[in-house]
C-alpha cells in the first residue's frame, strides 16, 4: 500500500529586524537540515513568473519552503524536531508549519504549552487523514 503524501509549507521569520538576505541564508540552512530527513521532497516555494529575459521558471518567495512527505506521525514529528533544534533557543526567529490549512508556530523557546501545541497539531495529522 502506497502511504498518502501531503504538502507541508515551512515559512521563516527571522524577526522584524531582518533584511530578505538574511531571511533567504536561514532559509537554505533550514532546507540543508531538512534534506537530510526521509521526505519525498524539499523544495523552495516560487510564486508568480519571473521578469522578461530571465531564464527561471517561477520567482523566489523568500523564506518559504515546501515539502512533501507520506503522511506519518513519526516524518511529521521528525520535521517538526529538527525545527525546533535548528531554531536552537533564538527568542527571535520562528516558524510557521502549515498542513491543511492547519498553522502551528514554533519557536526557539520551548514550552510546556508550545510541546502540547505542537503535540496536539502532529496528532490532528498523522493519521494520514488531515484536518478535516
């Protein structure tokens, strides 16, 4: 039996003082990290067409990953542990994980009440059936 997949967007915020070069370097650090997990995919978000005379297909939209991964408790736990590692502790930055249309922020500062946040959203998904 094939396991269902699903699209999971990864956006960084890297706190109001940051500049999109920035925002873009923690971006590629992140998707690094996130390659060396078992997903089907981990691709930079493109929005739009690019300007008249470029050669690329879409353009960029910084700080926006998209992955694709079976839909399984334990993938999604994975991803969302190697977020909060990566974060390491930094007040500053977050990210936001959609699946569904269902948010979760995560940030470098870890919580009893953001561990039952992030507990109760991977819970909603990884039955392989998705917020509904």
């Amino acid at each position: 039996m094939v396991p269902h997949t699903a699209q999971l967007t990864v956006q960084v915020d890297a706190g109001p003082d940051a500049d999109a070069d920035e925002i873009n370097e923690l971006t590629l650090l992140l998707r690094r990290e996130l390659l060396e997990l078992d997903l089907e995919s981990v691709d930079l978000a493109r929005r739009g067409t690019a300007p008249p005379g470029a050669r690329a297909v879409g353009v960029l939209s910084i700080g926006t990953i998209i992955i694709t991964l079976a839909q399984a408790p334990e993938l999604l736990r994975a991803v969302v542990d190697l977020v909060q590692s990566w974060l390491g502790g930094s007040g500053r930055r977050s990210v936001k994980l959609a699946l569904d249309g269902d948010v979760l922020e995560v940030s470098g500062l870890s919580s009893r009440d953001q561990r039952e946040l992030i507990a109760s959203w991977i819970a909603r998904h990884g039955s392989g059936r998705g917020a509904r």
